[in-house]
C-alpha cells in the first residue's frame, strides 16, 4: 500500500458518473507453485459505464509505443496471457486466453459468496474493511473499500460493497494490491486487445481442456496450424519475440511444453488442466 496514490479529491470523484476509470494494481505470484519464486508485474482493471476490462501493463506499454510511432525494442518480452472482460453488473465473465496467435474465448458465470467480518483497518486515506471467501480451489482474504464505490476488483473478483484493495490467497500464492488510480476522460481503447478479441474463438470448458492439452502436445504445431498458410519451413516469432525455424523447433517445441507443465499455478486451482511428460 506505499504506493498508492490516492487523495481526498480523488477519492470523492467516484461518484458512479458515465465516466472511465482505472486501478492498477500490482500482482506478486508464484508460477510454480512447489518453489518459493514470485514474480511480480502490474495490471489495469479499467472500468467505464459499460464493460470492465483486466489485463496485463504490458498491453497498455506495447499500445503506448505504437500510438506514439515508437519502436519496440526487439528483447522486450511482454505478457500477453491473458484477458478478462464483463459487462458492468453481470456475472457472466469472458477469458480470452492468448497462446500467441490462438485465442481461447471461454465464458463462464462468477462469483465469491463473500462473508463479511467486523475486522477493518485504515491505510492512506481509505477505510478498509476485511471479506473472506472459499472460490476456485483456493482460500481468499479480500480488503475492500466502501471509499471508492465499484463493486469490482482484480481478475474476476467482485461483489462486495466497495472497491478490493488488497487481496490474497491463505497459502500466498497470489497477492494483488491497489497501487495506483486514475480518471480517465474517456474509456480506453486499446488496438492489442480488440485485435485478440476479435481474433478469438469462442469455446466451453471441455473444448477449452482439449484445445489446450491439444497444444501441449505440440506447441509449435499447433501455432503454425493456426497459422494460415505457415509452411514448416517457414520462419515465424512467439509473442515474447522468439524467432522459431526449422533449426530449433524442436528445442523450442520442448520449452514451450517444460514452460506449461512447470507453470500450471492457476488463480482458479480447481480448474487446473493436469498435463503429462
């Protein structure tokens, strides 16, 4: 919470207006859930009248460059992973899972039945009060905020009478805090996400298991499959810019699968896809 940078004014312009917000928190987890190893990036969760958004920073960085005709730099590694969308009020949630060039679209209905407690504490200028949860395989303890009023919260989180400012797991696999806020003068549009968007396909959970255990099998197969038209012999890159060809796509093939089997630490446990040697 050091870093959030919230004022009374601030806080008092959240009103619920036609008006465009954005939280960006910072997201401390570990990919591997055996290995005391986090890793630590910052997401937006941008709300407007309509639709809430939640994605990677990286996203906004890679749209930031290219609106203002910048180069990205070619040893940038962006995360890409994933996208979560729902309409303002509605539990019904959209997760378009990026596997560079597929995107998996599968909807599912959510939500926490939280269990509101007397415990509250105050952190900067917010009055923060204390929720827990049982949701996804995974114990929750969520810190709200009654100060901003968007029942919303990082990744499909949401339901309480307030803002989630912080929130974490009993096991301290995920940690998300609130660090910055923002006003926006109107809701964002990012060209990288409506571009996945756009380019998705929609799926249900078992589709969704297949499609992926599909691409495990063989990653680099499954990328030129959905290529259309790369030949084998062709050259293409991976979202975080590696160059595959015909010389290492066996190694490359390999790591991809290492990558997807050693980190399989999903915020919704009970839906872990369970992948062999």
């Amino acid at each position: 919470m050091k870093n959030l940078l919230l004022s009374a004014c601030i806080l008092s312009s959240f009103a619920l207006r036609a008006q465009a917000h954005r939280f960006i928190y910072d997201v401390e987890y570990k990919k591997d859930s055996i290995q005391n190893i986090t890793t630590k990036e910052n997401y937006h969760l941008d709300i407007d009248i309509k639709e809430i958004k939640y994605y990677p920073r990286d996203f906004f960085v890679g749209d930031s460059l290219v609106v203002n005709n910048l180069t990205i730099p070619k040893d940038s590694k962006f995360n890409t992973s994933s996208i979560i969308v729902h309409q303002s009020g509605k539990e019904i949630y959209d997760d378009y899972d990026i596997l560079d060039n597929i995107v998996l679209k599968l909807s599912s209905e959510n939500n926490q039945n939280w269990k509101l407690t007397d415990e509250k504490k105050k952190v900067k200028d917010l009055n923060l009060q204390k929720a827990t949860a049982r949701w996804g395989g995974r114990n929750w303890i969520a810190w709200f905020t009654a100060d901003i009023p968007f029942q919303e919260g990082p990744y499909k989180f949401h339901g309480l009478p307030g803002l989630i400012v912080e929130l974490y797991d009993d096991k301290n696999n995920y940690r998300f805090e609130l660090v910055k806020t923002q006003k926006l003068e109107k809701p964002y549009v990012n060209q990288y996400i409506s571009y996945f968007m756009s380019q998705s396909v929609a799926v249900d959970q078992d589709k969704y298991r297949t499609t992926k255990l599909k691409y495990y099998d063989s990653p680099i197969n499954a990328l030129r499959n959905n290529g259309g038209g790369t030949k084998s012999n062709e050259e293409f890159y991976l979202n975080d810019g590696t160059k595959v060809n015909q010389s290492n796509t066996r190694e490359v093939n390999e790591r991809l699968r290492e990558s997807i089997r050693k980190y399989n630490n999903p915020i919704e446990l009970d839906k872990a896809i369970k992948y062999s040697l």
